[in-house]
C-alpha cells in the first residue's frame, strides 16, 4: 500500500468526461488498497477522486491553505484534513506524505505541483514515481514543447525519462507499483 498524491483540476465546470476519468481514477487507487493525498477540495476532478477513493475505502488525506479553504470549498469529509498557511507549504506537506505522484489532467496548479515533484526529482531530493495519466492527449501539446526544450538542450532526456506517460487508469496504478 502506498500514498498516491494526485494532481488534478478544482474547477466545477469541466466537461463530465474528466470528472469520469478522476473518478476512475479514485476507485482504482481503493481498489489497489492505496491511500489518497489530495490538494484537499471537494469540487471539479479533485472532489471527484476524493470521494471515488472513499466510497472504494481508501483513506484520504486533504492538504488545502487556509486562503482556499473557503475558495475551494475544503473536503471535509477527508479521513485527515490539513490545512497549511499557503500554498508552498501545502505542496511540501503533499510530497512529504506521498510515496508516488500522479497527475491527472489540469490546469495551471496541477503543472506546478507537477513541475515541483518533477524538478524536485531530477535534483535527486527524491526517487519516488512521478506518472502522467494522458488518456486522450491532453498532454500532447505540453509533452511536444518540452521535447524541443531537451532538442534545444534546456532540459536533459534524463529528466524527461523521469516522467511516465500513461494512457489508461490501470497502465498508471500499474507503473506507480513497479516504481515502489
């Protein structure tokens, strides 16, 4: 069993095809007995993975600052919510409880947490998996700029490497285990 902290959009007005996929995603993270972290909303993809891994039987833990407590609209149902005073230490208390990383589609704060464990990652700060669910090329665009980036030489291949492209639920849970 491990902690899956997974990274994915708040936003409530997504096309329901990604609130699916988050809570596939949730139901398969129970079912393989693993616990959630999450950035500690009840709303969009998040709340959806939440309450997924819940109702499967996984415990969840929530990690939101207190400015977006009210924002976001905390998952107060999480078997254990913190709140932290911003949003760095929110990130550091996510990678603190984590043993692996996934990253759902998102927006803007789902690439900083990616970006931050990733970076983090090709520092050697640590060796846990860091694994991108791309089902429907989501991420096309994103993945194609940072090979140009590695072409160009601002990004080393190994860096690159350290991220696992999957296109299916099971394919993620699956490379995240092999990882551990």
């Amino acid at each position: 069993m491990a902690a899956v902290c997974v990274f994915c959009a708040s936003s409530s007005h997504l096309d329901p095809a990604f609130l699916d996929l988050a809570t596939g995603a949730g139901r398969e993270l129970a079912a393989r007995g693993h616990t959630l972290v999450s950035g500690g909303g009840r709303v969009g993809m998040m709340g959806a993975v939440a309450a997924a891994a819940r109702s499967g039987g996984a415990h969840t833990v929530g990690v939101i600052p207190q400015s977006l407590v009210d924002l976001e609209v905390a998952d107060t149902s999480a078997d254990e919510l913190l709140v932290t005073t911003d949003m760095g230490a929110r990130k550091n208390v996510m990678i603190e409880r984590s043993d692996a990383f996934l990253a759902l589609p998102g927006g803007l704060g789902t690439l900083d947490e990616l970006f931050e464990v990733w970076t983090t990652a090709t520092l050697d700060l640590h060796r846990r998996p860091i694994v991108m669910l791309d089902p429907d090329g989501f991420y096309d665009g994103l993945l194609r700029w940072l090979d140009e980036l590695a072409d160009a030489a601002f990004v080393r291949r190994p860096a690159l490497a350290r991220l696992i492209v999957t296109k299916s639920i099971a394919e993620a849970f699956d490379a995240i285990e092999a990882a551990l």
